[in-house]
C-alpha cells in the first residue's frame, strides 16, 4: 500500500506535522526508503502505547475496555499517512496506528482511555469512541458499518461548501462488512459519486459472519477463538 497508493502533484498538500515525530509527516515527497522509515515508526509507537494501555488494564486503572491493533498496524499506518489535511479519517477500534499517523496526539488517546475531562471527549464518551471532528478525525460508532454513511455524510457537506480535492478514508473488517448500514453506506456513495475509499481488514475478529444469504440455509460461522476479557491481543 506504502508503494502504490501515491497521490498526484496536483492534489499534494501539506499535512500538519506531528510534534512528537518531526516535520517527517509533514513531507509527502520524502525518498520512498524515508516513507517506510516513518510507517515504521508510527507502528512501533503504537504498538508501545498499546501495551502500555493493556499493562494499565490488567493493572485496574483503565475502565471499560482495551482493544489493540497488533498485528494490522501495517495497513492502518498507510491509511493515516497518504491521507491529508482536508481528507477525512473514520478510524475502527483497532486503527491506532493510522490515527497516529493522521496526527492523533498521544496524549489525548491516554486521556480518553483514563477517563479524564482533559481529552477531546471530555470523559463522556467510551475510550475507544474519540475523535477531533474538526480536525477531519471522525468519532467511531460501536455500530462500526454506521461509520461509511456517516464519512459519506461528511464528504458531501464539503461538497455543498464548495470545497474541492479531498477523499474520505473509513475502515471496516469482515464482520463489519456483513452489516446493512455498510452496504447502504455503500449505496449512498456511489449514487452520490463521493470520494470515498473502504479499507477492508480480514483481522478474523468478528464474533460471527456469514457465508452466504441466511434465509437459504447456509452455514453460519462462528468465531471460537478463545476472548480475552476486554482487552483484546
């Protein structure tokens, strides 16, 4: 993804850089081998804070839930990279690693996760559901199908304020695909004709799917992985 998804020179513009890591996200025309150097360190960081937050978990101190992204930081890195200032970003719960990328600061993920008045939720809403949708980063809803119509929703209030050379980005994995508001979502978008781009992770999390339509018999199956209470390796 890292080789193939270049953007054009018309549509490059410059992305706020990130603090913790340099001007480095901010250079959209960095030597590839520079590119595959930042991703890289984009997914250790979020690897390291992940497991901090389930240390956290284990240790009583985060309420609620913690779901990590281990082992598809790769994709959601390159999501958050190629985006930006402008695009819009629909993370799922295991896309810390793009959202990093995206320009996510860390503190405002211990924040929420704590429960603290101080973060973008203000400690209302659950640690995984945060967003700066002023800043183009949506706000994940549990129903994760729910988030394609509400990024194609986004996309055409830009449209309706005139505002030109932009994309939206929202995840989804297997489970989630099996959902009507995805394909409705779906729909929506391409009778509207947004610029809209799914990002499909097969990461096999999905409590149950299925193998064809329900009501002709079909197999229905369900993933017996054993769960870790909340949070999730």
């Amino acid at each position: 993804m890292l080789q193939t998804a270049q953007r054009t020179t018309k549509l490059k513009r410059k992305k706020r850089a990130s603090a913790s890591l340099g001007e480095a996200a901010a250079d959209k025309t960095a030597a590839p081998h520079e590119r595959f150097l930042e991703a890289f360190r984009w997914m250790l960081l979020a690897r390291t804070l992940e497991e901090k937050l389930v240390s956290l978990y284990r240790g009583g101190q985060i309420t609620g839930g913690v779901y990590i992204g281990k082992g598809q930081e790769a994709v959601s890195v390159a999501c958050g990279l190629f985006l930006e200032k402008g695009d819009i970003f629909a993370p799922l719960i295991r896309d810390q690693a793009g959202r990093s990328a995206f320009g996510e600061p860390l503190v405002d993920v211990t924040r929420t996760y704590l429960g603290s008045r101080l973060g973008p939720m203000r400690g209302r809403d659950g640690n995984i559901h945060r967003g700066h949708p002023r800043d183009n980063e949506l706000a994940m809803i549990s129903h994760l199908g729910a988030m394609v119509s509400v990024t194609v929703g986004t996309l055409m209030a830009k449209r309706f304020r005139g505002e030109k050379n932009f994309v939206g980005l929202s995840c989804i994995g297997e489970g989630g695909m099996q959902a009507g508001a995805f394909h409705e979502g779906m729909n929506i978008a391409a009778v509207e004709q947004v610029p809209l781009v799914i990002v499909a992770t097969a990461n096999l999390r999905a409590m149950i799917w299925w193998n064809g339509p329900s009501d002709t018999g079909s197999k229905v199956t369900v993933w017996t992985e054993p769960i870790l209470p909340r949070a999730w390796m």
